[in-house]
C-alpha cells in the first residue's frame, strides 16, 4: 500500500474546513479539532475528527464524507 501524504494538524483543519465550507448544509459546523484515535492497525487512518456543532443540529452525512475522503489521502504529521 503506497505511503499518504503527511500533513499538520493545522494543514488538515484547512483543508477539512474549506471542503466542508463549499457545501452550504456543513454551515453549523463551528470548528474543528484533530484527534488522535486508537490505531488499530497501520492501515487505518492516525487522526480523526472532533466537531463543533452551531445551534440544535447534527451533523450532516457530507461532512463525515468529506473527512473519510481525507483520512483516506492522508496522514497525521505527528
């Protein structure tokens, strides 16, 4: 299996942000962290996603999309 890009904490809060920024039904995402979960296997993506979440909503499916899509092109820089 090829190696993922690396990219910061910072770098992947941008680019998550600005993907989810073009989908006008990921608006009541506030902010975004970076964790980092459990690896349970080195295949397995190193980081995953804490959401902030405006007003009395969930979560729309785009965004957890989005962050999968990511997490599949790349890794943490720890």
């Amino acid at each position: 299996m090829p190696a993922k890009e690396m990219k910061t904490q910072a770098d992947l809060i941008a680019l998550l942000m600005g993907e989810l920024r073009k989908h006008p039904e990921c608006d009541h995402v506030v902010r975004i962290a970076i964790t980092l979960p459990v690896q349970i296997a080195p295949h397995y993506p190193n980081w995953d996603v804490a959401w902030t979440i405006g007003g009395n909503q969930i979560l729309c499916p785009v965004a957890l999309r989005i962050a999968g899509e990511l997490q599949a092109k790349f890794d943490l820089l720890l």
